[in-house]
C-alpha cells in the first residue's frame, strides 16, 4: 500500500509504501519546535519504502540530544517540514505522518512508542498500549 504526502503548498512531493518500522510521538524539545506543537506523530520507514516524487526540499542540520546530527527536510517555499533523517535512524526516514494527504492513513499508524514521554506536556494522556520511553531506546 503505498501512501502520498506532501507540503502545505504542493511544491514537495513524496510517497511511501508498506508499513513503517516504528510508530512513534516523541515529546523531546527539537520536535515540539519542529512541529510548532505538543509533539510530533512520526512513522519511521525503510529508505527503500520513500520515494521523494516532486520538488526539492531545503535541508537544516541540528545536534539531537543524542550527539548525532538531525537533518530536517522542509520546503523551501512554505516551511513544512516533512521528513528527518540521521544516524540514530540509519537507512530510515522519519517521516511527519501530519503531511500524509489522506486522513484514513492515521488509522493505521496509532503509536506504538512515545520517546521522551517525561517531556509530554501535562495536559496530555499517554497512548494507550503505546511504550513510553525517556529517550529513543
């Protein structure tokens, strides 16, 4: 199955295809600032399952907690951010499940982790099922 994402304005396109190798929240500060939320909602795939299909996306560098360098990819034209890779992910593409296009793929990528879930904002419950982790372990 696969699925399409893009940016807010249409200028960057990618797709992904079969299930992801993680479902994950994660609460660290790099992702509420990412995500200009809470949180960020994250499906992890193989490289081999994305296929970037239109446009060429900026790049930023920044050092995660980890000591590894995160590299986010987000459009040059209107600033969303659709994916990030590094080495704490190596041969994955951590893809922000909030630029899918279809709605219905949020069925399908219910969490199964929450990293840095003692950085969860107080307002919000845990996942239900989902582990929770003080890190990316």
């Amino acid at each position: 199955m696969s699925q399409a994402g893009g940016c807010i304005c249409g200028n960057v396109r990618y797709e992904v295809s079969g299930e992801p190798a993680m479902k994950a929240l994660c609460h660290c500060g790099d992702c509420r600032k990412i995500s200009g939320s809470s949180h960020s909602t994250n499906g992890v795939y193989p490289e081999a399952a994305f296929k970037l299909v239109q446009g060429t996306p900026k790049t930023h560098t920044k050092k995660a907690d980890s000591g590894n360098d995160f590299v986010s990819f987000f459009c040059p034209d209107c600033g969303t951010t659709l994916w990030r890779e590094s080495k704490t992910f190596e041969g994955l593409k951590v893809v922000k499940v909030g630029s899918l296009d279809d709605f219905e793929a949020f069925k399908s990528l219910t969490p199964a982790a929450e990293l840095y879930a003692s950085q969860r904002a107080p307002w919000l419950s845990a996942v239900e099922g989902a582990k929770q982790a003080d890190a990316m372990s």
